[in-house]
C-alpha cells in the first residue's frame, strides 16, 4: 500500500489565502458598523447625508456573506450573517405591508404630497394626477408664485377650491390645497427658513382633521445639520387632546435617520412603511443627477387614522416623484 502525504502549502498560497480574508474582512466590518449604527441611531456629521442610502448597503452586504462561506472562511461568514440580518431586521419591513394600518372603516380621504423644485413641476401633470386620483388635499413644498398661477391656469381652483398658501421663489414656499374649507389656515417658517402650510379640514360625516406640508432644513452641508435636526423635532406631534394630524410633504429624511423615526414614534404610522411601498424612492435622478433613488417625501399619518393604498408617481421638471395616500378618518 503506497501512502501519499499531502503537499504542503507553499508561501504564496498562503499569502493569497491571508490577503483573501483580509480583503473580506475590510468588505464585512464597514457594513457592520453601519448596521450597528443604523440600530442605534448613531448618526453623526455628514455621515448623515449616506445615511439616506442605507437600503443599497443593506443589499450590498449579503455579497460579502456569499463570498465568505464559499470560500470556508466561517467567522468572516458568521459576522457578515449577522450584519445582513440587522439590515433585515430594520429595512425588509418597508417592503411589506403591516399587519395594523390603523382604522379601515369610515371616511376615506386620498391626500397628495409634491415637491415642485423651485416651482418648475408640470403644473398641468400635478393637476391630472389630482383628478385621477381623487386626491382631496394636496400639499406643495418649493411653491413659487410662478407654480400657483400655472396652478391656476390647468385648473386646480375647480377640483381643490380652498387653500393656505405662502408662495415664495427659491425653495421656501410652501402650499396647502383642499375640496373643503380650510379653517385656521396659516403659515410658519421653520429655523431653517422653509414655510410650512397648514389648515383644519372637516370633509363629510368625518371630524375636523389638521392637515399640514412639511418642508425641514435639507442636511446639505455640515453648517444645516443642528438645524435639520431641530426643524425635525418641532415639526408637529399629535395630541390626543385635540383632532388627528396629517403631516405631508419633503421630509429631507429617510426611515434610516433617528430624528425622522422619534417623530413618527409620538403618534403616527408612515403610509408608503405601513402599505409596503416603503422602499420606493421619491428622490433621486429624476431631474438627470446621478444619485440613487432614496424616499425622503412621506405621508405621516395620526395614529387614530388608517391608512389604505399609497402609490408613488413621477412629475416631470421635478426632482421629486408624488405620493398619493389613502387617508381612513373615523366616522362622526
């Protein structure tokens, strides 16, 4: 019986197999460190603005778990397991509807949100979309005083008669559109300089409900972030003691951002989150920039609401894409 002995490992294979487990290594630890992060809430400094694109990392780390088991290289693989599943843990959920949207009997009340860039959004397609859709309030965000007479002109005063607006050329205005009367209507400017329209509205065999489109500060450079995260923590909660909110519009933040999330946590539900559209990006390259999709417009709605169908819809010369929700309100 002729016994062989196996060839022992030359340096060089040993050096790629070191260099390999380094190189996967250096592939697994900064999604980690993301993950753990995005689990805390630790965003900090411009690091804020990648945290929009947490959605791309979190599918970008289930390579690095395929390349570490293939090649047998077992703690690699058990620490890039682990980071995929708190990706899991905190983005699938977007992409799947819940379980509890709120009421879904009473009075329904579709509800639109659209970014106009400066003003520049296809008047005309912002106005169809309200049509189709049967849309009762629309909130606008970059309203100027240019968007509200091509408003006009394709329409809109004939199916949203009332209305709280503070045009303003640039970014700042803001604008607030209803089928029904506006009570207490108003304006506000947050600490970062963009308006915030607002009103009461009571449609039929429903109580007076609070509809708002917000607009904070953009975390854009490194002197904006005290003041995007503080236009976020005064934007509006609920409160039990008065009627229901919906606060619709440009959020300049994802579900990845803490300040975003502790605002939700004091009383409403996300709408595209809770319908499973929560992925869909509102932001990105519709004007021609080179930038993933990441969904920084949203429709939060009071928690005493439901919330049906959500849909996402493009408007063209608008680097932002619509959305249009179902609002549920409980019956009078």
């Amino acid at each position: 019986m002729t016994i062989t002995t196996p060839a022992p490992v030359t340096k060089p294979v040993r050096a790629r197999r070191a260099a390999w487990t380094v190189l996967l290594w250096l592939l697994v630890l900064p999604g980690t460190a993301w993950a753990v992060a995005r689990l805390g809430g630790w965003e900090r400094g411009l690091f804020i603005q990648f945290f929009a694109f947490t959605p791309y990392v979190a599918a970008w780390s289930a390579v690095p778990v395929i390349a570490a088991l293939a090649t047998r290289r077992w703690l690699v693989g058990a620490v890039a397991a682990v980071t995929l599943a708190l990706f899991a843990v905190t983005v699938l959920p977007r992409a799947m509807a819940d379980d509890d949207r709120g009421p879904q009997t009473g009075v329904k009340l579709h509800v639109m949100t659209s970014n106009m860039l400066f003003g520049n959004a296809d008047a005309a397609q912002i106005v169809q979309l309200v049509r189709d859709n049967d849309v009762a309030v629309l909130a606008l965000q970059e309203f100027s005083p240019a968007a509200k007479d091509r408003l006009a002109q394709a329409g809109l005063g004939s199916l949203l008669p009332y209305s709280s607006l503070g045009p303003e050329y640039g970014a700042s205005g803001s604008g607030l559109y209803s089928r029904f009367p506006i009570t207490a209507p108003g304006i506000h400017d947050n600490g970062g300089g963009f308006r915030q329209a607002y009103g009461t509205i009571k449609p039929p065999g429903a109580g007076p409900i609070v509809v708002e489109s917000a607009h904070p500060l953009a975390p854009a450079a490194r002197s904006a972030l005290a003041g995007w995260r503080s236009d976020l923590e005064a934007e509006p909660k609920p409160d039990r003691a008065g009627p229901p909110r919906i606060l619709l519009g440009d959020f300049n933040s994802t579900l990845d951002h803490q300040p975003l999330r502790s605002l939700i946590a004091k009383g409403y539900r996300d709408a595209a989150d809770a319908t499973g559209k929560g992925l869909i990006g509102t932001w990105g390259p519709y004007d021609g920039d080179p930038i993933p999709p990441v969904t920084i417009d949203h429709v939060l709605v009071d928690e005493r609401l439901g919330v049906g169908a959500t849909a996402v819809h493009g408007v063209r010369d608008s680097d932002h894409r619509s959305i249009v929700a179902e609002v549920i309100l409980p019956a009078a």
